[in-house]
C-alpha cells in the first residue's frame, strides 16, 4: 500500500486512540487528506499492521493536562517521563506514577537508566544534570551553567565508580567518575569543539554521541575512539532536527538524522558487512566500524528503535515548501499544517512494511523535534540478535508535549480482529482453529462470522458453518434457531441442527419442523428431517395441525403428506398415517398393516392398494375375506376413479377368490366368466367344469362374441345341445379327435351315429374318423356307411394301419395273457405268496371276532336309531359288516327250528357266516346230513380236531355249497 494512502486513513487503535476526534480542534484537515487518499485505497489492498496503539493512560492525562512531555526513557521495570516543567516523573507500564522528582527548573532534555534501573540521571536547559537513585535518597546534582542537551550512564553505573557522559552546548563530551578517595568526582573532556552535543548513548564499553559535525563513538574500555560517521549532508540543522542514536544490541548502532538512516557494525576483523555492504572507518586497531545498511527517507526522522531486523521509524512528514527548504537549512516557514505523525515499519534496505498515521493530539502544531521515540530495552546480551526474550513484550513510547501513545506487536487476538475488521471472517476463523488466540475467542469469531454472513445474506454458508462456529453451546444453537426463523430461512440451518451434543429444545425442533411445512420446495426437507430426528426430540402434535389444513389445498405435495403420515406413526395414529401410506402407493404399506394389524382399515383402500401391488393386495384381501368381504373389493375396483385397469385387477381378485374358495364369489362367476374372457380364456375350460353359478345363455354369447369355439362347445354341452356342439367342433375346429372325445363324454350311441353322419358329408372327416375310432367304433360299420363312390383320402393306408393296430392289439392280448399264465418271475410268486399269508392273518383275525346277535326289537330300534343318527358316530366298518350279516340271517332265531334263541338251558352255536343253532338242533341237522352224504369222503374234518370227533358245520351253508 502507498504511503499516502496509508497516512489519510489512520489505523483503528484501543482505548480511544483512535476515538478522540472530536477532541481534535481542527477535522478539516483530516477530511481532506482522507479525500485525498481514498482513490488509492480502494484500489489497493490493505496490508495488516505489525503494531498496535494505545494511548497511555493512568498518571499521564493528568500530567500533560498541567505541562508538557518533553523527554522519555524506559528501563525494564519502569518509565521515566520528563517534562518542560523540569520535572521527572516515574511511572509504570500502565502510566500510574510511582514516583516524581523535581529534578531540573526548565525542560527536560534526556533521560538514562543504568542497566539495573536503579539510577536515573537527567539533563535540562537549566544546565544541571541530577542522578537521582530510584529506591533511596541519594541524588545528585552537577551544575554547568549552559543547557546540557544529552546524558548517558554507564550500565553498570554503580559499580563502576558511579561513572556517567554528558554534554550540551558547550560543545564538551565529559565523562565524571566519582573519586575512589577524598570525595567529589573525577572530570574528563572526550571531546571539545566540534559544536554542541545533541544525543549521546552508552552501551556497554561503548560510548557513541552526536555533534554538528556527525557520530563518534568511543572504547571506554581503551579510552580510544573507534570511529567518526560524517553528519549527512542536506539535512536541516540539529537544533530543528535532532539526530537519534540507538543501539540495537552490543555491536549495532542504528543512526537516524535528517532523513538518512545508517546502521554501524563494530567489528573486531575485517569480515564482509551484512547485507552485501561494507565500509569500514578504521579509528582503531582493535575495533572498527562497518556502514552495514544506509538509506533515504521520504519523511524525517523524528525516532528510530530496532524491531528484530526491522526498524521502527517515527516519521515526521514535512509539508511541501518544508521539504523544499528543509535541504537549504532554513527554518519552516509556516506552523499549524502539520500532517499526522506516522510508524514506519522498514527493512535495513528500506522496504517498508507497514505505515500507520497516529492520531496524535494537537499533531497539526508539531515540528519533528517535539516528538520521542523509546522502546523497552533488550533483554540478554548480544546473542540475542535484537530479539526480545521469551515473555519480554517490546513496548514502544511515541512521545508529543500533550500525548503519549504505547505501540507493541500485534499478538495473535489482534490479528484476529484486523481479520473482522476488514470483513476477512474466514481467515479469521482459521486463525482461531489453528490455535491462535484464546479458546474463547471462537465464540465471538463465530458470531460475528455469521453476523456478517446474514447481513450479505449467505444464509447457506451461514449455515453450514454453525456446526464448526457454535459447537456443544444449546443457547447458541436456540439463540440461531430462532434467528434464522425470523429470517425466515430456517430451512438451510435444519440440517445441521444437532440432535445430540448439545440436544436443543423441544420447541426448537418443533419450530424448525413447522418452518418446513409452509412452503412446498422444504417438504422434501422436512420428510428427510422427520426421518432422520429421533421422535423423542420433539412433539408431533404442534407439526401436525400446521399441516392438516393444507390436505385439501394447493400447496400438498407427496413428499408433506409423506411427512403427515409419519408424524402420524409417531402420534400412534396409525390409520391415519395407513391412509396417506395408501394414496402415496408407498410400497411398505403392507408391511405397516402387518406390523400394526390394521386389516380393518382397508376397507376404503383397496383400489389404491391394487394399484400398488395387485399381487400383495389380492393375498391380503383373500386371507382377510371375513373381513373385506368380496362385494366390498368388488364395488370398489368397479367403481374405481383412477386411471388403471380396474376390469384386470377385479379378474385378478375374483380369480385368487376363486381358487381359494369356489363359492365366495359365485354372484360373480357371470362377471367371471367376462374376465376370464378377455384376459386369460386358458382358465375358462376348468372354471366352466368347477363352477354351477354362471349362466350358460349368457356365458355362450360372450363365447360366440370372443369366438371361443371349445368354450362355446362346452357351453352348448352343459345346455344339452350335443349334437349343435360336435357339430361346433367338427366344422369350426375340424377336429375330429376333440370329437370323438366329446362323443365318448356323452356316453350317448345315438351321438355316434351322428358323428359318422356328419363326417360323411365330408370325405377327409371320414378318414380321419377311421383313425380315431379304433376302440371305440367297428371300422368295418362306418366303411359300409361310406357311399359308393365317394373318394377318401388316403383310404388305402388307414384302412392298412387300422388292421394293422387290431393285429398288434390282438397280439398283445394273446402275448400278455401268456405272460401271465406261464411266464410269472420268482419275484411275482414271491408277492403273491405274501398276499395270499397277509389275506390268512386277516382272515384268522377276524375269525376270533364275537359276532352280535340282536333281538327283533332291537334290531327294529337299531334301525331307526341309525337313520336318525349322524355317519360320524356309526360303528367301525368290520363290526357294522358283522352286524348287517347278524340282522340278514334270522336274526336272533335258529336257523332249523326258527325258536327264539334265548330258550333256557338250551346252549346255542354260532357259526362266522353269522347262522345260529339251538345245539340240539345242529346236532339233528348235521346226522341228516351225514346219512345223506354216505359218498363224501370222511377226511375232510379239520387239521387239529381229535381223531374220532366229527366237526361242527353250519347247515345252511353246507347245503347251500353242496
């Protein structure tokens, strides 16, 4: 940035330095140089500044109210300001005065500390110089009669026989070292005659003062000079502007006069100079001096102190005719323009870093001598490189007749701050997470982060970095929660609102739910949102009635009836929520009337749900048919509104139905048979045989319409028109074998002769019926039909393959009647032996049964009980069979005798064939018998009975076998 665009705009400082304005007796001025300067700083980029400002307070407000700062020196405990009053006040960092010294009559010119800060000596145009010791009484007092205009104690003053350098105007540089015997002090002249004595400082065994005619320093160590820097040629005369002496460490001794800047080296070899420069001025064979860095400035040098390798510059800025007369050692000319004061920030090869214009009080009436610089001294010794010590703060005093200002480096904090200041939040933000600065300093970075980014009205970006900004804090979260509601852009920040570390409110929720609902590009946001946030957070109800009123509007979407729905699962109001779930089609619908068992609810959905998934739904419907009862399905899908196929889906429906259940459906089996009609005719056939419930009038003319020829034959079947059906097949399908099988379902000879008869109207008909036939028809008989003279095609080789099968069936028979009778495996003699076993055990069993003999009441009442009586409680079949045999042969009679058989003391035999015998009876019977049948052979009793002993035979039976 240029340096006039830096000097019109004056850099923001603490604690009113840069807030005291209207103090200021003269704004004019400023708004012109700011007018000046804006052009170029809109088109530059603003360099941050490397030095804070603060304007020191305490003790010093009160001070310069009643006189004038007129010299300064900084030891490391403490301040010492001298003014034009004489006196010498002692402050401390904060400008609280610990002590004051009236030291001198007329103003103070300058101040030493020795290198402990336990003296201080002072010099003033009086013509005294007084050392005064900071923690005793002990003071001292040298009177010269001419002003003294420098003065520079030695740093190990006490120690060092109290030594110290001054001089003045009278052109003398003394050296006063205190007597080691009989009191009083020891005078030395360094130097004489080379005009008055401007600036003197002591460092270590290193003296360097400043006269008219330049900058010599001096060995105190060998009482030899090391060497003379000639006063630069040009610049106004000391007593307007006076040249400034620092030594940065134990070697290097920075030179500012007029506007020239030397940096001298002390060496003790003749090793290159820094920077690629070297001159040397030999003044001695131990030690010389080496220009390491030399330049030229645009201002004058009002102060210099070293910053590390940098310089700070106090730069006086001359008006134009100033500059102008400055070369010619005149006088300025004019008073009260004076510009700002401006802190330059150089290199030793003046590349200048940083400038900024200090606001000092009363500035506009200033010449460059009226101002100061000191800095803090270094801690350590030459090792250190000019760099302050670890915890050592460089503190830098720019002093003016009613003004100090304390500059320091900038720490991090205020890097944070320039970062805001100039709209840099991001950089800000990275700073602070790269831990610099406090923790806490995140907080206030982040807020005023998003201040900045709703103001330009990035409420996306705002958003996405809440997460980063406002952390675990849930009254930061709230307090942007409900900001961004009233911003109405709430919609941006809901993703990123937590739900967890930190868990916010549960009207935060709610509100940010309800934001959703109002316009209809956030309802995809809010489903994701409902989705996504734990129900715990938040009640539904609040959400709920924001949305319901917008059911039957313009503004619902799918996406907020989605949302509806699943708040409503939260409500546990699941019908409701079953609702939305239908209309929207949503596919797992069917697993939420599963998982909440809402089968009753459906009733009014089932045209949505078919829609959905007619296979999913059609299984629903059946399982559940008690209670979505079919005519309800049916009406709905037959009054659906919506664009589908709703005929399709009934058939779907009423064709799971009646697989499931053939009669559930039967009021609809006419519309049935429509459906099966136009999508799928392949079930027509097996529904036309299952089903009673259709009408065949109606059923044939849908048939006739869709020409359905075999379901139109069948139809006329069932109608008992057979001979319009197999004419049907045979002149529409011409398919004779169709024919024959219809004929022979028939089981009516009279249609057989109607078949020959009309496929004799057609000769190949005839051919084919002669292949069809066989086994069923004598083909001779439809050959003798055949009239004389009609040609059959391919008469001769059916009329071969007919004989042909007859002759292999023939031979078949023959060969398997052999096979049977001759030809039988071990294996099948081994199955039949096991058969006939198995049949004796059943047999034997049975045998050992007791057969029931019922009287003719009770068989009388048995029967009437049995019509009467349900199947399901009649006796097992092997007894029931005993029971018929009993009751069909006598009863409970004999068979020879026909008396009951419940005469007393007449025992009564019964035989497995279920006869019953008076003994007595049988045993008259059976001699008859056996004098009759003198032919049969008396071996024939039973295996086992005793030999001698004639077996018991039922009469009946005998006879009826003989």
């Amino acid at each position: 940035m240029s340096t006039a665009a830096r000097r019109g705009h004056p850099p923001p400082h603490e604690n009113g330095v840069g807030g005291h304005a209207d103090d200021e007796p003269d704004e004019d001025g400023e708004e012109e140089e700011e007018e000046e300067g804006e052009g170029e700083v809109e088109d530059d980029e603003e360099e941050e500044p490397r030095l804070k400002y603060q304007r020191l307070g305490g003790s010093v407000p009160a001070i310069v109210s009643t006189d004038a700062a007129a010299a300064i020196a900084v030891a490391d405990r403490m301040v010492a300001l001298g003014t034009h009053n004489g006196t010498l006040h002692i402050l401390d960092f904060q400008g609280n005065q610990v002590k004051e010294i009236a030291a001198h009559t007329a103003t103070i010119n300058d101040i030493s500390f020795d290198a402990d800060g336990e003296y201080i000596g002072s010099c003033s145009d009086d013509g005294t110089v007084v050392i005064s010791s900071l923690f005793t009484d002990e003071k001292l007092k040298f009177e010269y009669h001419r002003p003294m205009k420098a003065i520079a104690l030695d740093p190990n003053y006490y120690n060092n026989y109290r030594r110290f350098a001054t001089g003045g105007l009278a052109g003398q540089v003394l050296v006063l070292t205190k007597k080691s015997w009989g009191g009083g002090y020891h005078k030395k002249v360094l130097r004489d005659g080379e005009g008055p004595i401007h600036s003197m400082k002591w460092r270590t065994d290193l003296l360097a003062w400043a006269n008219d005619a330049g900058v010599k320093v001096h060995d105190m160590k060998t009482d030899k000079g090391i060497a003379f820097i000639e006063r630069p040629k040009g610049i106004p005369r000391p007593e307007f502007l006076l040249p400034q002496l620092v030594w940065q460490d134990d070697t290097i001794l920075v030179i500012g006069w007029g506007t020239s800047v030397k940096i001298a080296a002390i060496r003790t070899d003749s090793s290159q100079g820094l920077n690629g420069i070297q001159r040397s001025i030999t003044a001695s064979n131990e030690k010389y001096v080496d220009i390491v860095g030399s330049f030229q400035t645009g201002y004058h040098i009002s102060g210099i102190a070293p910053f590390g390798d940098l310089l700070v510059v106090l730069a006086y800025i001359p008006e134009e005719e100033d500059r102008e007369n400055s070369f010619s050692n005149s006088v300025p000319s004019r008073q009260g323009t004076a510009q700002r004061p401006e802190i330059h920030l150089v290199s030793w090869k003046n590349d200048e870093l940083t400038t900024d214009a200090l606001p000092i009080h009363g500035y506009e009436h200033y010449k460059a001598k009226d101002y100061a610089l000191a800095h803090a001294p270094f801690s350590g010794s030459s090792n250190a490189g000019g760099q302050w010590a670890a915890g050592d703060e460089p503190l830098y005093y720019i002093v003016s007749p009613k003004d100090i200002v304390v500059a320091k480096p900038r720490d991090a904090e205020d890097h944070i701050s320039w970062l805001l200041q100039h709209g840099w939040h991001e950089k800000a933000l990275a700073a602070v997470e790269a831990g610099q600065g406090r923790t806490e300093l995140l907080d206030e970075v982040g807020s005023r982060y998003l201040d900045h980014l709703i103001i330009e009205r990035k409420y996306a970006e705002a958003a996405r970095l809440c997460p980063k900004l406002l952390r675990g804090s849930p009254s930061a979260w709230e307090r942007w929660v409900f900001h961004f509601a009233h911003l109405r852009q709430l919609a941006v920040l809901v993703p990123y609102i937590p739900t967890e570390n930190p868990q916010l409110s549960d009207t935060a929720y709610e509100v940010a739910l309800v934001a959703l609902t109002t316009n209809p590009s956030f309802h995809e946001l809010l489903l994701t949102t409902v989705k996504k946030w734990p129900p715990t957070l938040y009640s539904a109800s609040p959400v709920i009635s924001a949305i319901e009123p917008q059911l039957n509007s313009s503004s619902m979407t799918d996406s907020l009836k989605e949302a509806l729905a699943e708040l409503y699962v939260i409500n546990s109001q699941y019908d409701k929520a079953l609702s939305l779930y239908a209309e929207l089609l949503k596919p797992e619908v069917f697993e939420f009337i599963e998982k909440h068992n809402l089968h009753d609810a459906i009733h009014d959905k089932v045209v949505n749900l078919m829609i959905l998934d007619s296979k999913r739904t059609v299984n629903l419907l059946i399982q559940h048919r008690d209670t979505i009862p079919p005519n309800e399905v049916v009406g709905q899908l037959l009054h659906a509104s919506k664009s589908c196929d709703k005929r399709h889906l009934l058939h779907l429906y009423l064709h799971a139905l009646f697989e499931t259940d053939m009669n559930a459906g039967k009021d609809y089996h006419d519309m049935q048979v429509e459906l099966y009609a136009e999508y799928e005719p392949r079930m027509l056939i097996p529904f036309l045989r299952t089903s009673q419930h259709y009408r065949l009038d109606k059923a044939y003319e849908i048939f006739a319409q869709k020409e359905l020829v075999r379901e139109q034959v069948f139809v006329l079947g069932r109608m008992g028109n057979a001979k319009e059906a197999l004419s049907t097949i045979i002149n529409k399908l011409e398919d004779i074998q169709e024919a024959v099988e219809f004929v022979m379902e028939q089981h009516d000879d009279e249609l057989w002769e109607e078949l020959i008869r009309q496929c004799l109207q057609k000769p190949e008909m005839v051919g084919m019926l002669l292949e069809h036939t066989v086994g069923n028809l004598d083909p001779l008989y439809i050959v003798s039909l055949v009239p004389d003279g009609l040609e059959i095609p391919r008469l001769r080789d059916r009329l071969v393959k007919i004989v042909t099968d007859y002759r292999t069936e023939t031979s078949l028979r023959h060969g398997c009647n052999d096979i049977l009778k001759v030809s039988v495996s071990i294996q099948e003699k081994d199955i039949l032996k096991a058969d006939c076993v198995n049949l004796l055990v059943k047999y034997y069993h049975e045998a050992r049964r007791g057969v029931y003999m019922a009287s003719m009441d009770e068989e009388v009442t048995g029967t009437r009980v049995a019509e009467g009586s349900s199947r399901a409680n009649e006796r097992s079949s092997s007894l029931r069979a005993l029971e018929i045999k009993s009751r069909t042969r006598c009863g409970a009679r004999c068979c020879l005798c026909f008396d009951p058989l419940s005469i007393q003391d007449i025992s009564v035999i019964v035989f497995y064939c279920c006869h019953a015998y008076h003994t007595s009876c049988l045993e008259g019977g059976l001699d008859l018998m056996k004098s009759n049948s003198s032919t049969q052979d008396s071996d024939e009793d039973d295996e086992g009975t005793p030999s001698g002993e004639s077996r018991m035979r039922c009469v009946l039976c005998t006879t009826a076998a003989a």
